[in-house]
C-alpha cells in the first residue's frame, strides 16, 4: 500500500509597495578607533522583497531576501529600474486604513 500526500495550497494577498534603498540598509552605532561613537550603515539581514518584471508586469512567485550572498550590483540595478518592491509595514498599513 502506497500513502500518497496531498498538498494544501493556500493563496496570500500581500500589500506592498515600490522598495527604497533605506528598506535594506540600517544604522548601527560603532566604536571608532578614537574611542568615538559614530553611525555606520549595513545590509538589513533577511530583510524579504520581491521582483516585477518590466516585460509582462508580473512579479516572480518567490520572494528574495538580502543576505551576505546578495549581488550589490544586480540589486542596485533592479532598485534603480524600480522593480523591488516590499511588503507595507504594520504603520504604513495603518495609515492606508485610516
């Protein structure tokens, strides 16, 4: 006897909008050499986004993440061609809903 799995497949609606370059960063304070506290930005660690593609409109059926793996170059460039987008945070949310 063979078990055979059956798969639940469940839809999602996301809000989101067009992605800022300060979405991916953030700022964190450091210690300098001088002993003097200063602010450093770094790469928002897992920070989730998703590709529209400029051919059909569409977004891809996954979502991407910034990691240390991430291509600066290619993300810059997706940035620039406004094709990142992020999901709206609880207070943007908020704000829409007002």
């Amino acid at each position: 006897m063979t078990a055979t799995e059956t798969t639940t497949v469940e839809e999602v609606s996301i809000k989101m909008r067009l992605g800022k370059a300060e979405d991916f960063r953030i700022e964190v304070p450091e210690l300098d050499t001088n002993g003097i506290w200063k602010t450093i930005k770094k790469p928002k660690i897992g920070q989730p986004y998703w590709l529209k593609s400029q051919v059909n409109n569409q977004f891809d059926n996954r979502n991407y993440q910034i990691s240390e793996d991430t291509d600066w170059t290619e993300f810059k460039d997706y940035l620039r061609r406004d094709m990142v987008y992020v999901p709206l945070s609880y207070f943007e949310l908020l704000e829409i809903n007002q």
